[in-house]
C-alpha cells in the first residue's frame, strides 16, 4: 500500500470512528471507566441540596457564611489496546475480514480515550509481540496506531496469547483498561489471564465470521491453515467431519467465555456482519 492510500484509508477510518466516539462512546466510556479517585479541586460557597459533609468549616468560620470543598474525579487513565494479528484474522466470507472490524473497534476506543485525556497504548502479538507502542495522548498519536493496525506486516501467523499477556504484565506496572481483539482459536491463557486481570480491568472482544461457527457441506474442498500454511483435502460432506470441527471450534468459544470470566473479565462477542456499536454500547451501559 503506497502512502497516499494509506492516508486516504488512515482518514476514512478516522472520520467514521471519531464521529461514533465523540457522540456515542465517549460519554459511556467515561462513566464506565472510573478515575483513580477524587481530588480537591476548589472552595465554593454552600448552595441548596451540597452535602454537608463537604463543608469546609475552616473557610466558614473565617467568612461566616458556609462554603463547601469540591472535588473532582482524577480521570488519567491509560488504555492498553492488545490486538491479534496472526494469519486467522485475515479470514472474511460476508463483506469485510476480521481484521478490518478489528481496526474499526480499536480505533474507536482510541478516540474515546482521546476525548476523556487518558493515554492509549498498543501491542500487536501473534505467537509473540510483534509490535509495542507505549502509551501517549493525543490525536497524533491515535493516528499512528491505526496505520500500524492498517499496514504492520506481522513475522509470524500462529498466535500465542499467554505470550502477549506476559508481555503486557511486564511492561504495565500499574492498573490499566486492557482491550484484547481477537478470535481466541488459542490455547492455554487461563492462568496468565487470571495473573492479568487481577491487576488490570480487561475485556476480551472475539470479532468472528459466522461461516467460522460451522463447516458447510461443499464436498470435497482443499483447505489452507491461516496460521500453519498447510493445505488439506477436507470432504466437507462427511456428517463427522462437520461434527467434530463445530465441536472444536465451540470448545475454543467456550474456553475463551471461561477464562475470562472466572478471571473477572468482560467479554463481547462482534461478528463481522453485526453491528459492533450495538454490541459495544450495550456492554459499556451494563458495566456502568
């Protein structure tokens, strides 16, 4: 993709996402994701329906008249967006692939941390981090992040999420809103995920295909592994087969609601022909 296209869809991207943040998600993101407590702000006379306990009797002694502490929420908070980019993500049968959907989410939450001043933060994996920028504020910085998710050519194709969550426990040392997109065909996170999500607030977005959800009877169909490159001669009208690849592809879902609840974390399910706004907004009004 040559620069002047990458701005064109840096810029499309940016149009559709920052319009969604600044008149959906921005007001539910804040009153979601909470401050890291009150600060005093100023003193200001009482008015009717204060509560008292705020009163400052120091100031009111001295004027006479009651005057009242205000405090404000002490919002900084950073957003750490951890994003898949291994070879399944490039899977699409409807209109766009997954990772399109990805970067539209990613993007969005981006701009809604942006607008409450909070700083955001990257890390791209496959079966390593392939990618890590730290934390900033900013509309420039926001950019950046989403011409890496449009353009970084990944290393690898295979996915290693335990390995991306280790990476992050190593480099955030204090509490963070982690976001991590993928479609969880991975295995053996649960304990990194409950070391993560105890000290993080995390929520596991699975963006997904519905032609991934079950095998259709096509006949005898060559297949190629996304993330291994090995092509196979699948018989899609064998009853077993399309049994045993539902059956595997449920355990994955399963697994994934599994760890990240019983860690305490969220989970929003986005298929890539739904609208992801509805699935998002819904989540955030439940959690506020």
């Amino acid at each position: 993709m040559d620069t002047k296209e990458l701005l064109k869809k840096v810029r499309k991207i940016e149009i559709k996402t920052r319009r969604l943040s600044d008149h959906i998600f921005g007001g539910e993101y804040h009153s979601t994701f909470k401050g890291r407590g009150m600060t005093f702000s100023e003193v200001r006379q009482y008015q009717f329906g204060d509560d008292v306990r705020n009163i400052d009797w120091n100031v009111t002694a001295r004027y006479s008249e009651p005057f009242v502490k205000v405090f404000e929420e002490e919002r900084e908070l950073t957003m750490m967006l951890m994003v898949d980019i291994s070879g399944s993500e490039m899977f699409g049968t409807v209109e766009q692939f997954k990772n399109d959907i990805v970067t539209e989410i990613a993007a969005t939450l981006a701009f809604s941390a942006t607008q409450n001043n909070d700083k955001i933060g990257l890390i791209l994996f496959s079966d390593k981090v392939e990618l890590y920028i730290p934390p900033k504020k900013g509309r420039s910085h926001v950019l950046r992040i989403i011409r890496e998710l449009i353009e970084f050519k990944p290393e690898s194709k295979r996915t290693n999420l335990a390995e991306a969550l280790k990476f992050l426990s190593n480099v955030m040392k204090k509490k963070a809103i982690v976001f991590v997109l993928s479609d969880f065909i991975a295995d053996d996170y649960q304990q990194t995920m409950k070391i993560v999500s105890g000290k993080h607030d995390v929520t596991g977005i699975r963006v997904y295909d519905k032609r991934e959800e079950e095998m259709p009877n096509l006949g005898m169909v060559q297949m190629e592994d996304e993330e291994t490159g090995e092509l196979m001669l699948v018989n899609t009208s064998s009853k077993a087969i399309r049994l045993n690849y539902g059956k595997y592809y449920q355990e994955k879902v399963n697994y994934f609601k599994d760890c990240f609840t019983k860690s305490g974390a969220g989970t929003i399910d986005c298929r890539v022909d739904e609208s992801y706004v509805k699935k998002m907004l819904g989540y955030f009004k439940r959690r506020g």
